[in-house]
C-alpha cells in the first residue's frame, strides 16, 4: 500500500461534537478534504445549517445532526437514529466544550457543574451510543479533545482543568474497555490556538506574549494546525495506536 493512502478517509463518516465554528469546523473541514463523509453538530440548527453551507461549497458531503450533547437520552436517539436511517459512523471526534474563568474560591457552583456536564459527561454521552454501534461492526475511532490543561494548570481555571484531565484519563479508560473490542481511542490536547472563544486573549497583548515566551514555537497556534493529527488518528495510519493524548501546543508541555 502506498503510505499516504493510510491517511485517505473515502468512505468514512465522521461526528463532530461542537462543529458549527472554531476547532471543531476547522477539523471538518480538514477531515472531509482527507475524503470524509462529515456529520456536523450541535444545538443551534441555525449555525450548523450555515456550517454545513459553508463545507458543502467546498465539495463536502455533509449531514447535519442537532442535539445537546450534555443530555444523555438525546445523544443517544439522535445517533441511534442516524445510524438506523443513514448509516454508520466511523469516526467520533468529542470536540464540544466550554470555558468559564474566575478565582477557585469565588467560582460558581452552577458554573462548575454546566462546566463538568459540557466538557467530561459529553465525551461519555456521545461516546457509549456511538461505541455500541462500533462494537458491533468490530472497528471504530474516537478522538477526544482534552487540552494544554490536560497536563497543565492556570490561575483562574481550576475546574477546567480538571475537567480536561478527566478527558484524558476517560481516554485511557475507553481505550481499555473498547480496545479489545476493535477500537482506537486517543485523544489530542491543544496548546493555545487562535479561536473565537479566544478573541480576547488573543487581543489582550500582555497575555499573548505569555503564549508565544512560554511556548517554544514562539507563537499562538492555528487551528488548521490540528488537521494532521487528527487525520492520523482518525484513519488506518494509527491502527496499532490506543488510548494516548497527543499534544499539539507547540512543545509548551515539554518545558517548564
């Protein structure tokens, strides 16, 4: 075989949590130019319409599929009913996540929680419908997103970085349980990317010169910059790889 057809995904159907914008979007993107099927999703039908637009002018094959995926019975009916009507999904990539920043002694109760149910339980919520359904077909890829913070820490975000720590050991954990049943599950931990979410630390100059004097690139990161990972995750190029978190940040989490 030619070793770049390792990396081919024609004929493969991808679901991406939290992929109307930012990370998300920008792996659709990269996974349908690498010959995906692409299933976008998220909860505003909307903003994953326009996404969907935006991919299919491209020459993607697109389907767009709504539901929250911090609550568990919807995860599971939507995906059993994709499944059942359209057909098989390949590659999982549990992207959908959020941040919420504020000193750990004054951090909201209800923060915490949304924050816990949006980052972790989605990996698990998403994760076990569509594992079932691997299972039974004996093959199946999961990428989950952790983050920098699945190693690392900052002021300010404690309960975030918790929860991309969990992300990472939930990783493992999959791996051992549905490793042996056929699948490969990894996860990737960005550093700091350039994102709509993070604007304002983008713009914010002294915060950005922390970025790029910490981190041995020197600079933010591009999230098209996260395609060639999760390309190789995602496709036969890592069949004999299970239950790692790459880092893609940059070399931060080599040094301190």
């Amino acid at each position: 075989m030619n070793t770049l057809e390792l990396f081919n995904l024609s004929g493969k159907r991808c679901l991406i949590t939290g992929s109307s914008r930012g990370i998300g979007f920008a792996l659709a993107k990269g996974l349908a130019s690498a010959g995906a099927e692409i299933v976008l999703n998220g909860r505003n039908a909307e903003t994953l319409t326009e996404a969907a637009s935006a991919l299919r002018a491209g020459g993607a094959t697109v389907h767009e599929l709504v539901f929250d995926a911090t609550d568990h019975p919807a995860c599971a009916a939507a995906i059993d009913g994709f499944e059942d009507s359209i057909g098989a999904i390949d590659i999982l990539i549990n992207n959908a996540g959020m941040q919420h920043r504020a000193p750990l002694e004054d951090f909201p109760a209800e923060a915490f929680d949304q924050l816990m149910r949006t980052n972790v339980y989605s990996v698990f919520n998403v994760g076990q419908p569509v594992a079932r359904h691997m299972i039974k077909r004996g093959k199946g890829k999961i990428i989950n997103i952790g983050s920098i913070q699945t190693a690392l820490a900052r002021p300010s975000i404690a309960p975030y970085t918790a929860s991309k720590g969990a992300v990472g050991n939930l990783t493992k954990g999959m791996a051992t349980d549905w490793g042996p049943k056929g699948l490969q599950i990894n996860a990737i931990a960005p550093g700091y990317f350039k994102t709509e979410l993070n604007q304002a630390l983008v713009d914010d100059t002294e915060f950005s010169a922390w970025v790029s004097k910490r981190t041995p690139a020197g600079r933010w990161g591009d999230v098209e910059e996260l395609v060639g990972a999760a390309v190789f995750l995602a496709s036969d190029a890592s069949s004999y790889v299970n239950g790692i978190t790459l880092f893609v940040d940059g070399g931060m989490s080599s040094c301190v």
